[in-house]
C-alpha cells in the first residue's frame, strides 16, 4: 500500500496500531488495525510490566498480519498520564525588520525550552499557541512575514524517558528502529477542533477506561494538561460491587444507564444474571453512577482551577473517550456540574465515528502529517544544496 504511515495508542485497557493514509478533502483512509486488550496502566505505572514487550509485539504483529505488509516507520503516542506540558512566553529582537524562516523560529523554540537538559523527561512537541508581529498582529506561523520583533508564547510537551525507554525496548525486540513519538493528547485535539475553533482556548477532556486527560488548547499547541487515574472503568466497578453482580454484568448495565431521567421506585433495568432475567434498580443504579461522576467532576475541576487560568468556565467545554461518553446522560451531568454547555467531541471519520476512537485517529492524523512535513523539509533541503552548485 502506497504512502501507509503506522501509528500505535496505548490505551489504559488496550493497545491498538492503525494503518492508512491521508484521502481525498483531507480524510483518513484506514487500511487496517489491530486492537489487543492488555493489564493496562494505572498511576502511570504498567499494570503487568513484564508482560508489556510481548503484548505491545502481539499487537504489531497482528497488524501487519492484517494488513499483509510489514511495518517500517511506526509513531507512538505518549499518554497525558507520561507527560508534562510546559508553556513559556518569549520575545526577540531581530535589530532590522527581515523576513521570518523557519530557522528563526527552530533558534527561538531552542532558546526557550526549560527542560532541554533534563534526566527525567523528553522533548516529544514544541508548538506555537500565537505569534506577535511589531504591528500587534496574531499569527499562528509567522514564517514569510516581515518584522522586527517577534513575540508570543510556545507550548512544549515532554515524555518521561521510562516511558520512552520501555516502548524502544519492546520495538527492539520486534525489529523496529525507526520509531518517532507524539503527544497523544495534543494529536487528539488538533484532529478534533478546527483551526477555527482553536483560536479561542478550549477544554478537552478526554475520559477513558482508567484514566482521564484534562488539556487546554489554543492555537496549534497545549496551554496545559494534566491527568488522574480515574476513568469508565471505576464506574462498572462501583455497579459490581454496590449492586453485588459480575462485572460482566455491571457492563450490560452501564449501557442501559439513562441519568437525565428521574425514575420512579417501580423501574428497573433488566441484565442476564446467571442466564437468567433480573432486574435492577434503576434509582440505586443512577445514585451508584452519579456518585462516581460526581467524583469525577471534583477531579476535573482540580485539574482546571490549577492551571490559574482566567475565566475557565467561560471557555468551550468538550467530552471525548470512551469512558463515560456513551453513558445517557452523562454529558447532561457534566454540564450542571460546571455550570457549561458540554459538547461531546467524536472523530470526523465515517468508519470510526465514535469518541472512544478520538485518540487513535488524532494520532494518525499527526503521524501522517509529521511525515509529510519530514519529507517537505528533505526536499527543500536538497532544493538548497542544488541552488548553492
């Protein structure tokens, strides 16, 4: 297949590796995946660490199988959980008024970075959130623009070297060198929002099985992000052990939950238990879910108000994953919560239109867009070499 580009998410719950392209009107053409269900992390710790080669080699087998071709390049996306996002305002004089390069903008990016000898954490991103030209005016790429002064602010994503450290060990033992990180939530944002839409801050959040990334996004870049250790998953299990049912059980129920009604004391909802019809209450059913979203909302709200941000709650507020997405009324929850109108966030593919894919398909999307960045600058880089002979 021409031009595939390969990306792997790791998830709390399951690694998946996607294969496609880049389609006509600027969509995603998916060739094939692979999803395998694994101990998952919790804490940023790996739940089953040394069974974590072996199942993130599975799952690149098992795509290549699918797709009948071997892979060369893969992208991996770095959950919120294993990163650090820092933003740093700057400002450079270039003395006369020049026509900005992208070289200008590279020694920029380098002079700011906080982190760049740090033993703990990675560069994996450096984005702008906005530019300044000498007139005053905002741009997001100020290359070709003439000025004598540049300011603005940057946003810089870090990986935790363990976490980059464990991926490469595991793609050594599969044969796989050529590997290339993104920040999953970053790639998740750029992919869901429009230009448009990122021009004024926005809240994501993104919920899923047993974690939930809190991020703040404007212009091509990250105002911050953070992450806890909670996630859809806790809600089945709060129904298994409140209700005393299998978490099997607790599943089939979660998908019937309906918050944005007040039941009476007679309904119920009907599960199979022990292959047989039982049903639940529905009243102790709802308080048992919305007692762990209100938990939820507690710790979201701990994530935004630590940012120090301004008018937090007057920004666009969005929902995607795949943890309490597909709850009925969990959306409704959220936006009493905090007083907001919440906007459930799913990707605009057709084959995968449903929030809990919004990870994998952003980090497709970067992957596709990084690589045809990298070969633009190759091309260009030669166009130099041949105007210099």
């Amino acid at each position: 297949m021409k031009n595939t580009i390969s990306v792997m998410d790791i998830g709390t719950s399951k690694i998946a590796v996607l294969m496609g392209n880049r389609g006509i009107n600027n969509t995603l053409n998916l060739y094939a995946s692979y999803i395998k269900d694994y101990a998952g992390y919790y804490n940023a710790e790996f739940v089953e660490p040394d069974k974590f080669t072996d199942d993130v080699c599975d799952a690149i087998a098992k795509a290549e199988i699918n797709a009948g071709e071997r892979i060369k390049k893969l992208f991996v996306g770095v959950p919120a959980d294993f990163c650090s996002c820092i933003t740093k305002q700057f400002m450079q004089n270039f003395g006369d008024k020049l026509k900005v390069e992208e070289s200008d903008i590279l020694e920029i990016y380098q002079q700011a970075n906080e982190l760049k000898d740090n033993d703990n954490y990675v560069l994996i991103s450096c984005s702008p959130i906005y530019f300044v030209l000498d007139d005053g005016r905002k741009v997001i790429n100020p290359i070709g623009e003439k000025t004598c002064r540049l300011s603005g602010e940057i946003s810089y994503i870090y990986a935790e070297k363990a976490f980059i450290s464990k991926i490469n060990v595991a793609l050594r033992k599969f044969g796989l060198s050529s590997v290339e990180y993104l920040s999953s939530t970053l790639s998740e944002n750029m992919y869901l929002l429009s230009e448009k839409n990122r021009e004024v801050p926005s809240i994501i959040v993104d919920c899923g099985y047993l974690s939930t990334s809190v991020s703040i996004t404007k212009g091509n870049g990250l105002l911050s992000l953070n992450s806890f250790s909670v996630g859809g998953g806790q809600v089945t299990s709060d129904l298994s052990e409140c209700l005393k049912i299998s978490y099997k059980e607790a599943e089939e129920l979660k998908k019937q939950i309906i918050l944005s009604v007040v039941p009476e004391l007679s309904d119920g909802y009907e599960i199979s238990k022990q292959n047989k019809p039982s049903i639940i209450s529905m009243t102790e059913a709802n308080e048992v879910v919305a007692a762990r979203l209100e938990m939820i909302c507690s710790l979201i709200n701990k994530c935004l108000t630590s940012t120090q941000k301004k008018d937090l709650y007057k920004m666009p507020f969005y929902l995607t994953g795949g943890g309490i997405c597909f709850i009925k009324g969990a959306k409704d929850y959220l936006a009493k919560y905090f007083g907001v109108n919440v906007e459930i966030l799913s990707p605009p593919n057709l084959q995968l239109s449903k929030p809990n894919y919004s990870a994998v398909l952003g980090l497709l999307n970067s992957a596709i867009n990084q690589e045809q960045k990298h070969k633009t600058n190759k091309f260009l880089s030669f166009l130099k070499k041949i105007t210099k002979r």
